[in-house]
C-alpha cells in the first residue's frame, strides 16, 4: 500500500513520495515506525486502509503534508498546524538559533514575536530560556488561537501571552529585550508562481509582503529604530535574496551591529541588527 501511494504521490509531483506515505501510514496505523516495519507483510486492517486512503487523497491534492498529520516538529518541538497559520518550517530554525546567541543574558527576559502565527518561534526562544516571558502580537484571530494553543501544548501558558491586533498599536516595543519576526516577505506577484502546497493553503495574509516583498519588514524596522532599548536584538527572517535591501533599511533607521545566518539550504534566511534608539 505504501508503494502503491508513493507512485500516486510522485504523479502528483509531490517532491518525497514515500517518505510522505510512510508518514501517512504510520499515522493511520496508529504505532511507530518499527511496528510497522514489523507488520510489513501482514493484512492491512479496514479502519487503516480507509484512514490511509483518505490522507493518501488528500496529499495527491497537494494538501500539506502537515496538515494532514495536524502537526509538525520545530526546534525540538512537536507544534499543532492546520490552515490558520503558516507551517512552521525547518529554515526558520536558524532565526531561533541566532535569537539565542543575541540575547544579553539567560535571566528573565521579555521577548516579543511579531507576527507569531504558530507560535514557533516563540515556543522556541521559550523553551530555551526557562526564565523568560515573551508576548506573540497577531493581527488574524484565528492564528492567534492557534499560537495559544501551541503554547497550551508546550506547556509555556503561564509565560507565553497572545496579543491580538497589529504590531503597530502593540505597547511593548519600549520594553522588550529581544524582538524576532518572520513577517510576510514574499513580492505579491510572486505568491501565483508557489507550490500549491503553499499558495493554496498558506493564510495569503502570512505570505504576502507587498509589491517588493518589504512591506512588513519596512515597518518593523521603522517602529523598532523609533521605539525599541538601544542595544535591543531585531532578529527578521526574510527572502533568500532580500539580505541588501533588508540590511539597508536597518542601516537607514540607525541599528547597529547588522549580521545575517544561512538557512539549510545555503539561502539568506535571517538578519539582525541591534537597536540604536533609547537608553532606557
């Protein structure tokens, strides 16, 4: 059965079809991998090959793997995802990395994650840093309610809060220690051009950044050179060939102390800058 769908899979130009239906079996099976390495020649059971069927249909149509499953794991996490945020991806790992080494110290910390969808990424700084608090602003109700969620599921409830509406009316840009943010960064008339997976199924409002693709990192910029600490960490996960104009805007609102990180394909995929603004 799982040869049968991986053949399926990769008709549907799906670029790793067995590893997806495995993935899928496993789920529908209900056991872990060497269970079902075990059970290799036996019978398949109804209920499985219809729960297999059913998600084997559903991936040929491009629907996101993780989706399907209804999770997916980050920086040693295992994060619920379905379509009201955009899935956590192993690129945006390198953006925790680098928050990690910016911070001033391991002590309490307030963090802010702008933009938090999921919440991955503030689950991750959290899960790293036990004496910290950090707040995820989100402007979509429904990701919003998935990032608490997440963060219900982490166990990070009591140190994790979810502010609903824009970054631009959030209060805590003159009080956070560390601000990170994957915003929306893709140009407008690129987002067509995507996999279905992510054009399909991504929330358009988690990818779109405008005609340039800046939009949301251009205001994130200019809020944080006006209103951030001096000395605070912007960390910014941006477009693999956006690394010159995003350094450029920090550059132009007076941050300091400007780096960028490689994703795990080798792309720019996180820049940072330190705040220029208030003493205190």
């Amino acid at each position: 059965m799982i040869r049968t769908a991986a053949e399926r899979l990769r008709a549907a130009g799906i670029d790793n079809p067995r590893h997806d239906a495995q993935l899928l079996m496993i789920e529908a099976f209900g056991d872990t991998r060497a269970a079902l390495i075990t059970a290799a020649q036996a019978v398949v059971p109804a209920q499985v090959q219809a729960r297999f069927e059913a998600a084997i249909t559903r991936r040929e149509a491009r629907e996101p793997l993780q989706h399907i499953l209804g999770w997916t794991g980050f920086y040693g996490l295992e994060l619920k995802t379905d379509a009201r945020a955009l899935i956590p991806r192993p690129d945006s790992e390198c953006a925790v990395e680098v928050a990690l080494a910016l911070v001033p110290e391991k002590g309490k910390l307030e963090i802010a994650d702008l933009g938090t969808g999921s919440g991955c990424l503030l689950a991750a700084l959290l899960a790293n840093l036990p004496d910290a608090e950090g707040t995820g602003v989100e402007a979509d109700p429904a990701a919003a309610s998935l990032a608490r969620e997440n963060f219900a599921l982490c166990g990070l409830e009591a140190r994790a809060s979810v502010l609903g509406g824009k970054w631009s009316d959030w209060t805590g840009w003159r009080t956070a220690d560390l601000i990170i943010s994957n915003p929306p960064y893709i140009p407008t008339h690129v987002i067509e051009s995507l996999e279905p997976e992510v054009k399909d199924f991504d929330p358009p409002a988690a990818l779109d950044g405008g005609a340039d693709g800046l939009a949301a990192c251009r205001e994130i910029i200019r809020l944080g050179g006006t209103y951030m600490k001096r000395g605070v960490p912007l960390v910014l996960e941006i477009g693999h060939d956006q690394r010159a104009a995003v350094h450029a805007l920090l550059a132009e609102a007076r941050f300091t102390e400007m780096g960028h990180r490689l994703d795990l394909g080798g792309n720019d995929r996180c820049v940072w800058g330190l705040a220029p603004g208030r003493a205190n």
